[in-house]
C-alpha cells in the first residue's frame, strides 16, 4: 500500500516525459516484489521439512520441549496408547466370534466360550476355548481345527472343559 502511495506521488512530481515509463516500470516491479514477499519463503524450499520439525517437536516433544508440551506430548502417548488397547480389544472380539462361527457343526455345539488374547501378533497370540463336558468334542481336534483356520501353532491353542474353566 505504501509503495503504490509513494509510487503515485513519484509519478504525479515527474514531468510527463520520457522518465514517467521507468518510473511506472519501478513502481511495478516494488510493487511485484511486495505481494511476493510473503509467498517466497515457500517457494524456496524446506518449508515441509521446516512445519514437520515443528508438528514433532509440538507431538512428541525434545530436550528443550516446555512442561506444556511435554504434557501434551504425553497425553499424545495415553490416547495413542488407548486406541491400540481398543484395536486389541476389537480384534479379540471379532476373532473368538469368528472362531467360533468357523467350527463345524459338532464342535460348535460344544463350544460355551472362546478367549484370544494378543490377537495382532501371531506369534504371542493363545485361543482358550471353553467346551462342555460331554465328551463329544475332541480337544485335539478342535486345537488342529483352529491353529490351521488362524495360521498359529496348536500349543497356542488351550481347550478346556466348562467345569475346569476359571469363572
């Protein structure tokens, strides 16, 4: 706003001569160089890797980080924290449901209660399957049943009868 103020002065001075168009020319080009001045700085690079320091520094904190955002940080962790717990939790429940479903007949009338736990890691995962105590179901075949419906290994698979099964 300034420069089109002096600008305009500048041109108003001047004799209508030859001087006028470097003068316009001038003005022009300050005027150019005043609407650019807030948009170069992104235009010269580093900006993203400049606004993602920022956001980690303000998420995760670091050394010099204040007392608020070092709350922040950790409150950043607990809900990060809560929602990896509900994923556990969503999971185990779709699992014993769908373990259960995908039991033959027989077994699936025998079957009272199915527990998982560590459902994403299948390495660390154990199904506890609850069953009456009939007789009719075959534990080693309800753990061979499972173990190759959920790609896990048979000893991660715990069946018990229905009166042996903590309450």
């Amino acid at each position: 706003m300034a420069i089109a103020l002096i600008g305009g002065i500048a041109e108003m001075m001047l004799p209508s001569g030859g001087l006028v168009r470097y003068v316009r020319m001038t003005v022009g080009v300050a005027l150019l160089a005043a609407l650019l001045s807030p948009i170069l700085p992104a235009l010269r690079g580093g900006w993203a890797t400049s606004a993602a320091n920022q956001a980690s520094d303000f998420l995760f904190g670091n050394a010099a980080a204040t007392a608020s955002s070092q709350a922040e940080s950790r409150a950043a962790r607990d809900y990060a924290q809560a929602l990896h717990q509900a994923e556990n939790q969503d999971a185990a429940a779709y699992l014993e449901e769908w373990v259960e479903a995908s039991l033959p007949y027989p077994f699936r009338s025998e079957v009272v209660k199915v527990t998982v736990k560590h459902p994403t890691s299948a390495d660390q995962m154990t199904v506890t399957v609850v069953v009456r105590p009939t007789g009719v179901a075959d534990a080693v075949e309800i753990r061979q049943l499972i173990a190759s419906q959920l790609d896990i290994e048979p000893s991660q698979i715990e069946v018990i009868d229905e009166g042996d099964a903590p309450r």
